[in-house]
C-alpha cells in the first residue's frame, strides 16, 4: 500500500509519522508556541530532525469550541512557513477546511490536504481535482464550535465508517484518484471518550474501506480522562494509543511528540521482524 501525494509516493509498508506544527495562538496543546514564523520553520526543521516523515502545518485551532477565523487570517499566519517548509524535502501537509486556503496552499507548493470536513465544503473538491495532491479526507459533524453538541451515534464504527466511504466516492468523483486519499475516523472530533474508545477497538473494520487510514490520538483530551493527565503529561497515553492505532491498521500516526513515537514504532517493528536463533535465546535466558 501507497499514499500518493503531489511530490511524494509514499511506502506505508511502516507507519509514518507526520509532525504538527500548529502555527496558531489557540491551539489545545501548543497554542502560542509556534505562531510565528521563525518559531515555525524551526520547529520543521526539529520534527524533519527527530524522524517525522510528513510535516501538517496549520493556521487555524479545530479544537472542540474554537472560534472561526477567516481564510485571509488563516493564510497570513501560514503562508510564510509553508514557502520554507516545501524546501525541506519530506511532504508537506496544510490542515485546513476552507477551499480559498487550499488553492494558496497548493499554489504555494504543498503536497496533501488534510480536511477535518472531508473536503464538503462548496468549492473543496475542485481546488484539490487535477492538482495531483494527497488528501486525508477526516470524519466530523458540524464545525469546531459546536461538534460536541452533536456526539451522538448507534454504532460509531458504522457510521463513521459509512461517512467516509461516502466522502472517498465522492472524492474520486470529482477526479481525485484513490491512491491520493487517506482516511482519517476523527478521533475527539464530535465523539465522547466513549465514542472514541469504541471506534478505536473497532478501527480494523475501516481498513476494509480499502484506504490507507490517517489518525491522530496525541495528548487527545479522552487520553486525559482515562489517565488523570493534564494535556503537558500525556506522552504514555498519546504512545499507547498511536500503537493500538497502528495495531488496528493505521499507516500514518498524527502526533506531536515526534522523537519519542519514533522510537515507539521502531520497537515495535524489531518486534515484528524478529528471528532469534535458539542459541541467542538461551544466552538472553542467562
């Protein structure tokens, strides 16, 4: 399996890691830290250091709650440190749902176009069809300000899953082809801690959708009220369910702490690919 992006094919015979760099001053975990330019490219150039394979940069919170900001604002924040980021070499990513965004971003030069609304607004598929970009298509009811309100669901697998297969249709529709799409469930997105956990057990029935999945678990608040932890002490969550996510299927992990997942899907791949012999088993033994 493959992830086509407009730069990059994409081997996901490994999981990948992509990098956030929230260029934005409210974000849930790093709101402010990265919301200048200078502060920006540097932190890309750390993930690219610290293994990250695809870097998501985006200029807007899609925290539950967070306000609107309008796509001149948006772009004003970004456009300047994705120009810097496409030099890097590793694909660059625009988190944004606003088509007049996703136009600059692709002029700009950007490789994928992560959607937390799967690319349902007016305009969204055109400004992605025929620019050969990678698109993660994300599963979400409603806009950051109010998706809570509507968290309610029979089967969330289900219908998580019915959403998204309807979306990716919709997507090579209008021209996108399917080696371009990932999937992303939209874990925190419009779901309690309960929906969340339910899809994550049930998240190998997505693979079946016949797309690359895209997750994102890190310092999630659910992650929070499973262990007590305030959004600065979650790394162990956020590990823990970047490796369930990778052990139900996904190939690209979304977090913040690049160093330490790095080092969490190197162990578990040695784990998977590994042949003691006998006698160096008995030797550990002693």
């Amino acid at each position: 399996m493959h992830w086509q992006t407009r730069r990059f094919p994409l081997d996901l015979s490994r999981p990948l890691v992509m990098g956030i760099v929230n260029v934005t001053p409210d974000s849930f975990s790093d709101g402010g830290r990265h919301d200048n330019t200078r502060a920006a490219i540097a932190h890309c150039e750390r993930l690219i250091a610290d293994g990250a394979d695809i870097l998501d940069i985006g200029g807007e919170s899609t925290r539950p709650g967070a306000p609107h900001v309008d796509a001149d604002s948006e772009w004003a924040r970004m456009a300047d440190v994705l120009a810097a980021a496409v030099t890097l070499g590793v694909p660059v990513s625009v988190d944004t749902y606003k088509p007049e965004v996703m136009r600059r971003a692709l002029d700009a030069g950007v490789d994928i176009i992560n959607d937390v609304q799967a690319l349902q607004r007016p305009g969204a598929l055109a400004a992605v069809a025929g620019s050969g970009a990678g698109v993660c298509l994300m599963h979400m009811r409603g806009e950051p300000a109010s998706m809570m309100a509507q968290a309610d669901y029979g089967d969330v697998v289900a219908e998580v899953g019915a959403f998204l297969a309807q979306r990716a249709r919709a997507a090579r529709e209008a021209g996108i082809p399917a080696e371009c799409i990932t999937l992303d469930p939209g874990y925190g997105f419009a779901k309690t801690a309960q929906h969340n956990l339910e899809l994550l057990a049930g998240q190998q029935r997505l693979t079946e959708l016949g797309y690359p999945l895209l997750v994102g678990w890190s310092r999630k608040r659910t992650l929070g009220d499973i262990t007590g932890r305030p959004v600065g002490e979650r790394l162990a969550a956020s590990l823990a369910a970047a490796l369930r996510a990778v052990s139900a299927g996904a190939r690209v992990v979304r977090v913040h702490d690049v160093p330490a997942t790095v080092d969490a899907l190197k162990v578990w791949a040695a784990v998977d690919a590994a042949t003691i012999p006998p006698t160096a088993q008995k030797e550990e033994a002693r």
